[in-house]
C-alpha cells in the first residue's frame, strides 16, 4: 500500500529533504507533497503571474491565492499530513494546514519543540500524534507497516 | 434573525466587550459566544477539573482537551465567527479556529492590524472578509442587516 | 411551519417587494431574505467599509468579498431559494446562487422569462422547478402549505 | 502524480485544445475532461437519443439532462476545474460548473477578460484563482509540479 | 421535545387521519407533514401552475417536480419518517422517499402488511424498524418518550 | 477513462447480458456490476450462510441484510447507475437502489417501458436521464466518450 | 443557550438521576436526553410491540432495532454526549454510541473508573474528555457556561 | 475488482490469518490491513516512540494515539469491515472500530459466538450482517464476486 504523504510547515530550512531521507531509508512506500518551498518564489507567485499589483497587501492577496489552490490540490491527494512547527516564524499556514487536514478526517502528525508545547497545546490536542523530532514522526508513519 | 457569533483570538485584552459593546450600540440582534478568557483559568482547567497532572506537558494536555470541548460546542452554535489577530503572541489556536470553521463553510470575518498582512495571508486569502478594526468588523456584520 | 426564503437575482427592479406583497396576500408563513439591493452599495461596500481601493479591480474584489459573507450567512439559513433571471444583465451571480443551493440541496425555484429558456437549459434541468412568473413561483411555495 | 482537469466555459472556440497544446509544451501530466463541445450536437442530444420533443422547451429539456449527466459524470473524476467565459454569450452554463465545482472543494481557476471583472467579481471571489489568459491558468497548474 | 414526522406513503384512503388520531390519543408531541394526498391535484398540479402541457408524459414530468419539491422542504424537517406500503399500486415513490430519508440519516418506520415482506425485504433490512400496523408505529415514536 | 456502472434492476431476464454486448460493440471502456441475478441464490442466501432461518420472514431478513452488504460494496465502486424497471414485479430493490444512488449524487439513468411513465414519475423527475430501451441509455454512456 | 444532552450507557443503576440532580444544583441550562433505562422493557421492546418473536436472537433483533431506532432521534438532538462506563458489564453499546457521537463530531464526555483505564484508551484518545466521575463531567459542562 | 478489508477486533489468537488462508483458498482478490496484533507493542508504542510517560494512564495515552493513527489511515483506505468479538477480553476497540466504520458508510459484517448476542445486539443491527465464524464472513465477502 502506497500513502501520499503532506508536509507542511516552515519552508526555511530543508527538514523535507530530511524526511524523505529517513523514509528511503526505512524502505517506507511513500509519496511527499508539499507547498512551494522557494520562499521568494511563494511570495512573488502572484505578480510573477498574474502581473505587479498595485501594493504590497495586493500583491500578498494574489499569491496567496496561487498557494492555497496549491495546497488544496494537493491536501486532497494526502492520506496523512505532518505539520512541523519551528521555533522561528509565526507558522500561521502551518496551523491553517493542520486544522484544515484535521477538520477534513486527514490523519496528521505534529512536529513541534519542547518549547512550543504550551502555545500548540490545543492543536496538539486536535491532532492524532505530536512528536518532537522528524524522526519520531517517521516512526508513527512506519508503524503503520509492521 | 438572531445570529450568534463566536469570537476567536487573542484572550489577553476586552477586545471581546468592545465588539459587544459596538454591537449594542448598532442595535445587532447578535449573541455572543466565546473561549475561556481568564487565562489563567484557561490554562489550569484540566488540573482545575481532573487532578493535579504530572508535568507541564500533561498539564497541558488535560486543559486543551477541555478547552477544545468548550470552543466546539460553541462553534456548533455560531452563525459567523470573527477571529481576531494582534501583534503579540503566538494565536495558533487563533488559526486554528479560523481554519476550522472556514473548512466546516461557516462565514468568517478575520481582523488583524497591518502589520500582520504578510504572516496571515494565506488564512486571509480563506476568510471570506479580512478587515483592520473591531469597527469595521461590525459594519461587515450590520450589511447582512440593511 | 415557518419557512425562510432566499431571494436570488437581479436588483435593478422591484421584483422582491411583488414577491412579499404576493406571499402576505396569500397568509403564506414566510420569512424573506436577500443581497443587498441597493446596487451602488453593493458595489461600494468594500471602500466603504475597509477604504478606497486602489484600481476598479480591487474595488470589486473587497466588495465582492462582503457580499458573498452576506450570502453565505442568509442562504444558510434560508430552506428555499428562488433565483430570477432577467431578460438584461449578464446575472452570473445568480447563476452561482442557484448552483450554490443546488448543490447545498436546498430546493430551489428558478423564474426566467421565455426568452432565456435556451441558455438557462441546464441549470433549469438541474433545479427543482423552473416557472415563468412571480406568480407562479409563489403558487408553488402555496402548494407546499395546501 | 497525474491530475485531471475539467475545462468548463464557452464551446464556440478552440480555447480547450490551446490550453492542451500548452500543457503538452510544458510537460504537464494532464487529462483533460470537458463538455460536448459540438454546439449541434449538445443542443439536440435528448431528440437524438429519445426522439422528437413537441416543442423547443422540452427539447431542450431533454438535452440538458444528458448534458448534466454527462458533467456530473466527468466533474467528479477532475481534480482541478477551469472555466473560461467569453465577451459573448450568456454562459450561465459556466457560472452553474465553477459554484457547482467549488460547493464541492474542487480548486477552481476562473478565466476571463477584463471586461467581465465587475459581473463576474463575486464568483471570482469564491474561486481559488482569477486570472485574464489561458496561458496564466497553464502557470498556476504548473506551479503545483514546481 | 417536539417532533416532525413526515408520512410518505399512498394516498389512496385516510390512513394519515388515523396516524394523527392515534398520536392524539397517546398525546405525543409531534407535528405531521405529508405529501400533497389529494391525488387529482398531485397529478395536474404541472398543469394548474405551469399550464397545459403537450402530453401526458411531459404533464407527469412538470407535476412529478412540483410534488418533489414539496417532499424536499418538508423532509428537510422532518426528525422520523413513517412510510407506509398497503397492497395496492407501484408505491414507488414511497420506496424513493424512504430509501432518500434512510440515506440522509433519518430515523424511519416502515408499516407494511404481511403480504409485502418478501418484496420489501430489502429495504425493511435498511429502515430502522418495519411494522405491520400504524398503531404499532406509533408505539416505536412513542417508546422515545418513555 | 474506464467507468464502473451499477446495473440496478429486475433479475428475471437477460437485460444485464445485452447492456454488456452492447457496450462492447460500442467499444466503451465499462466495467459493469450487479446485484446477484440467480433469484433463488439472492432469495436463500441467508439461510445459505448462517443457516436455516425459523420462519419466511426471518428468512428474508437474512438474505436481505446479505444482498444490501453486496449492494453497497458494488454501489461504492460505481461511476454510473443504470436502474432499469420492467412491466412486471414490485420492484421496491430498483427504486430503493435508484433513489439510494441519486441521493449519494451518483449520475443515474432510469430505463422504463411507456407504460411505466406516470407511477415513476417522481422517481424520473430526480434521476438525471431516463430512457426507454437499453440501447438509449448506452448512448447517453456514450455521449460522455464523444 | 440552552443545551441538550445524551447520556449513553449502563442502564443498570441510577447515575442518570445523579448528573441532573448536579445539573440542577449547578443551576445548568440542560435538557437530558437518554436511551430507555428500564432493562427489562429495553430487552422486551421487540415482542412487546411487534409480537411474541419465535427465538432468543429474533427477539434481540427486533428490541435492538427499536432501541436504535429511539437513540439515533434523540442523539440527533443532543449538543454533547455524556457516556458512562461502569465496571460491571460488557457495555458495548456504550462504546458504540460513544464512537457513534464523535464520528458525528458530538462533543463527547466520557466517565470511567481507573480501572478501566487500560481497556478505554483508545476510545479515550477519540473523545474530547474524560473523567473519572460525574461530579467532574459536569463541571466540564459547566466551564463553557463560564 | 480488488477490495480492501479491514480486521477489527482481538489481537490475542490468530483468527486474521485464518481470515487469510480462507480468502486465498476461495482466490478472492482482497488485500487484508488491521490493527498493530502484537499486543506488547501496541501498549508500549507511545513509550517506544515518544519516551518513556510518567504514569500508566499517560502511557496508555500516548499509545493509544498513534495506535487510533494507525487505525484511521486504513480503516480510510478499507472497503470493508470485519469485526470480530471473543469471548473474552473488553474489546471496546472493536464496538470503537465497528461504529466509527458503520457511521462513515463502510460495509461491516460482525462476527460473534452465539453467547455474545444479547451484549451486542445493538451494534449487529446497525451492522450490515452478523456471523458466528469466519467462514461465513468470508462466505458473504465471496457472494459479492458470485
């Protein structure tokens, strides 16, 4: 059984490139959708398209758009979803995400460090599993396959 | 009509009378419903109701779970939610109910100042109405009445 | 029985008040609700509420954003929608009115002159009834009361 | 991953192969689904297929039933509908797919030209994604597979 | 606690009469809905609101809509279905509207006698609980009471 | 794009057999399935498998729980439901099946000889197409590959 | 804001009374709503409306569809489910309501001894809360009221 | 077709590989999931993953989430449910499992000794069919392919 894997959350480091490894490595049979993970490009999606708006929340508007028929396209696709919270960043998305796979039936693992426990602890509580590390949350996944 | 209407975000100022208070003034057939907004109260009710809990982290765990109880049984009941931003702190579970009731089709109204347009322009994009000012929350609610 | 009636459709005339005055002359228990017709608001309630906008485009982007809140917040209270269609304007939002309720399954009465029989083809099929006049559309909400 | 695409919106032109030529240019992995796109054909599927109808109306009664079929059928295989609208014609058809499409949380892009931003603005405003050319939409699909 | 009731059903003798009769007596707190059961005015009412159409078929199709549409609203009320199948006629709208209510959720009773339960053996398995007679189906409503 | 369609109906002749060599001269690309046609395997199938049953109707509830679990696996599959009605039996299975799929938003197409038009007129006001011969409703099948 | 609520399981002793009399001294706006609790007319129902069944399991099968058929009413009612566990009994239909409730997205409250800890926790884990007495269960009811 | 069948019930004996030597016997093309079955595991996986918990109850916490993880990414992918009750043991999982199933539209067959009627009649009548050996269930799982 193959199972499609959304990872969301920052897009400032590369920690997807981590899980995909620990997955290899697992021999897991899994497939990973994310968001656009280009930060520049993610900001600048709408006017790269669409063409210069007018301001800065316009321009905001437009790509934010762009991403959410992005990530919905893609959601759709996922039959689990890990949302990985760092210590940097407001995450905004990172929650929008989880509370939309969550409301949605998707089952969703958390990634947060011990000092976002108490901040997150209502979405935690929401979720199926929080972990604190990637490894961790590979471990729930390959649970699945013993 | 009546309408009720559940107020998300921040707990840490009367952001939520002022909103009450506008409404009375405006003459809304509204009702008002929203999370606990004693923080303190907030964060030790599983401790408060099942037991001193071993560690933070579980301590955490038992308040959630009854906090989440509470904002569910509301949100059932709200027409419309309005899900307020500010400058401090971190309002995951802000997003999270915004997310929430956006995915469960209920209209929602997102007030956050101008220095939060960046962060929040995804879960924007979602809302159906993005304003600045509890004022200008309240005008969006008073046209469904005119 | 109470029933609550959404009135999709064109607001450039008075077709609205014809439907109330018809319903109160038949003693029918109906509550009505409907967008705003007053078309200039319609169309100015975005810079009215959050400020000028900065081009035609993102004018009708922040209005059109609060008007489908109001929808959104009256069509879910409403158990019936009737959608008119007129023989000027292009009408697209009643289009996506009445393909809104459709697909919400709330029964729904299109009234279209014999004009538009041929471009309303598909959406009459996929409504519960479809009639010519005011009249009889009111004669069909009667039938549910005989 | 493969994605299917529904191209609803105006039959009277080539636009459905110019948006498959892009895609094959940019080796997008697409099926495309759409209406029957011989005008003829559409307008007389019911007397076809069951007869003679005494009169236009119940012929194209009878049309636009096999036409709905046949969008319902092709509309839940797509993951991702586009609807273009045209400066001519009515095209109720593609306002009733892009609400129907939408109600159902399917992403949805809207293409039109610049002359329609006022009637078509708020079904723009429910859609995911607005934008003016065909090419533009290509883009958006394409920034999924970045 | 109040509850709606919608009878589906024949509506070739007063059986609905005597369900009420009998709900009287037990003084339950319930509020019947029903098709419309005077049978003349169910098949011509295409014809009476409409106007004449060309045959019989597209007659029975603008009044079938019609008597849809009424079941459509006062189903949508309804907290418990009772239908009812006596030995006479297809019934098959009775079939329609209790496969309809026990896909939506809602609680339903079927009374049929002895000699319909071999060929309603499979819907009697879906339904909630099959009966033989209208006052034991008002004992099951009135078991919710005790 | 390969189509499962649900062939709901009579079991007492060789329709099912027809449908199938039709699609195959048509070169469509269908799987079909079907509830079990031999009468008396559908008919013992409880007593079959858990035993021999006290009475005719515990008989019948046993099979009929037996056949609903093979509809609803088959019923999920289904793209497409084709519930054909003839001129003899009762038939309830067929509408039941028929109004089961429309109400899960399966695209159905009914097929019924004209002597059947008035008693499954509401039940053809709310399928999507209905026909009368099998060689009808393969074009209308057809019509989606066009 | 009245709220109404379920109260699933053990119907052997009178904790029932215990949660409304609390309830009552709290000075809580709720309507209780609960399965039949008289054990004997529970195991009866079937033959004491349908008739004398002729074995043990028929008599099973017709009270348990009638009990059913009253949970499913009143759990459509209910804003929150309570349900208890005791340490006698194999009170599957507790854990079958329960799960019924919350894949319904009910807020649900469970109530089990210590001792049971270890059998529950996986239903636990699914539910929003649980305590080990109902003194607790109402304050959790009581903290949305503060 | 091939259908995917989940296992509910005890992990303590082997019954799933008898399920499974059976269906490779009677070549039915199923492909079995089902819950973690070594028992030491399942309790300890929390602790095996996160870390060692302060306490039993927080132990059982963390386990029985990931192990409710495993369980909804393929009850999600299943087609079909089987559950299986013994003699022994709470198994308030399985009723867990069955109701979540039967709620979400999932075919469920139960299978129960015969001293385990009266405790689970309610959950067999909300189940499509009930067995007393696996044999049978796999019979009602071949008469699909019949």
């Amino acid at each position: 059984m193959e199972l499609t894997v959304y990872l969301a959350g920052q897009i400032h480091d590369n920690w997807r490139e981590e899980v995909e490894q620990l997955a290899t490595n697992k021999g897991l049979p899994l497939t990973f959708v994310a968001p656009q993970t280009n930060h520049e490009r993610s900001d600048n999606i709408g006017d790269d398209i669409i063409g210069r708006q007018p301001s800065k929340v316009h321009k905001d508007e437009a790509a934010s758009r762009i991403n959410n028929f992005r990530t919905q396209v893609l959601m759709e696709k996922a039959d689990i979803v890990i949302a990985l919270f760092g210590e940097k960043y407001k995450q905004w998305n990172t929650a929008m995400d989880a509370s939309y796979a969550i409301t949605l039936n998707k089952p969703t693992i958390i990634i947060r460090p011990e000092s976002l426990i108490h901040p997150l602890k209502e979405l935690s509580a929401k979720a199926n599993v929080t972990v604190e590390s990637i490894e961790q949350a590979l471990e729930v996944i390959n649970y699945i396959f013993e």
